[in-house]
C-alpha cells in the first residue's frame, strides 16, 4: 500500500519548475524578502493516495512567526498523510482539521495560519481550504473562478486556523477541461490585481503565470503563489 509521503525540500532558484505526466506546476515561496522555489509556503506530495499522484500545499501566515507556524502546519498535515485507507476528502479534511489543533496548541501566542491543499484524481480536480486562501481556476472557455463561488457554503467565514470557533474546511471538485490552470495564493495578491488582469496574466501558461505573479510581489516581505496547469491523464 502506498501512502503520500513528503518529497526531499528543493533548493535552487526561486520558480523552479516541475513537469509531471498531467500536471505542470510552477510556485515560489518569499520570505524575509528573499525567494526559495518551496520553503516554507508550498509542499509537494507524492506516492499515490486514492488515485492521487501528487498533491500540492500552501500555508498563508496570519499571525506568529512564520517558519514556526508553517513548520507547525506541515507536521500536522504530514501526520494526516501517513495515516492508510482515506479517501482524498478525507485526507484533506483530517490533514486541516489536523492543523487546526495543532496551532490551537500555541493559542496563547496567537499562531494562526490558513492552507490550501489541491489534487488531481482521474480527470477532477480536488481543492479543499481552511482559513485565508486564494484559490482560483482560470481556463479559456469559463474565464476566472473562485471555487467559494460554486459551494453551498460560500457564505461561511474563513476562521482562520488556530483561532477560537468553529473550523469549516471546505472542499470543491471540478472536472478537468483542457488547458485549466489552478492559482494558489496569499489573499494579498488579489490586493494588488484585480479579476480581469489577472486572467489576462494566467493567459501565459503556469509557468509565464508564476513569473507574472513574482513581478507583481517581489517586494513583500512573505508571500507565497503557486500555478498549476491540469491535463486529464492520457493527453
């Protein structure tokens, strides 16, 4: 039985790139200023979960210090990944519930974060979030999408995770049309783009996309984007 374990930490220059059979995916991490292709924001999963080969992670820092709260975070998303037999709902919904306590743990010293996780299973995308999150799918025929906009529960408030009350991880699937490209970031990019410009910069490719997004925010102290681009298998 496999289960998702995590892969070595990339080192090198920031918007590292990594080519897989139905997934190109492009991400850097910013923090103090300087950029790192994954540390701390983004994590990458591999090994076949549900019939997920890869599964990709953002945490976005609202309070306490940020490698501290991200190590917290990941750790707890880990130990959720270890455990056999969930289904990728589930995982995602023990791996955020998972972080929650965790950082419920440090209440005191107010440590709060949210986190994005995201997955292809056969041709669906997954995208499940908990707290402060962009997440948005762009394609050519159905422009820019939130995936709050098509959920029930659109109206809930994004506690963050760590925080007093109750925690609502939300979780969309959308199928997987040609040439979608799904958007993870810190909400402060949506701050400095609004929806029309930004579809025009996701018209790039992922990797053009991450290099648009890396101009836009190159002088934030912590900062965190990552854009895939999803082919159904057998493309």
């Amino acid at each position: 039985m496999q289960v998702l374990t995590p892969t070595p930490r990339y080192t090198g220059a920031a918007l590292d790139k990594v080519l897989m059979t139905a997934v190109a995916a492009t991400g850097f991490s910013i923090h103090e200023g300087r950029a790192d292709p994954w540390d701390p924001y983004l994590r990458r999963w591999e090994g076949g979960r549900d019939g997920a080969d890869t599964v990709y992670g953002i945490v976005e820092i609202a309070s306490g210090p940020a490698t501290d709260v991200a190590g917290v975070v990941w750790d707890a998303v880990d130990a959720a990944f270890a455990e056999p037999r969930l289904s990728i709902t589930r995982l995602f919904n023990q791996a955020l519930t998972n972080a929650h306590e965790s950082l419920s743990d440090y209440a005191a010293r107010d440590w709060k974060a949210g986190v994005t996780l995201a997955a292809m299973r056969g041709d669906e995308i997954y995208v499940a979030w908990a707290g402060p999150s962009l997440a948005l799918f762009t394609s050519e025929t159905d422009g820019l999408l939130r995936p709050s906009q098509g959920g029930d529960d659109s109206d809930l408030l994004d506690v963050p995770l760590g925080a007093e009350g109750e925690l609502t991880p939300r979780l969309v699937r959308r199928p997987v049309a040609p040439e979608v490209e799904l958007v993870l970031s810190w909400t402060s990019l949506s701050e400095r783009v609004n929806d029309r410009a930004l579809e025009a910069l996701l018209a790039a490719g992922s990797d053009g996309s991450a290099q648009a997004i890396y101009r836009l925010v190159d002088n934030e102290r912590e900062f965190a984007a990552l854009v895939a681009r999803f082919r159904p298998q057998g493309e």
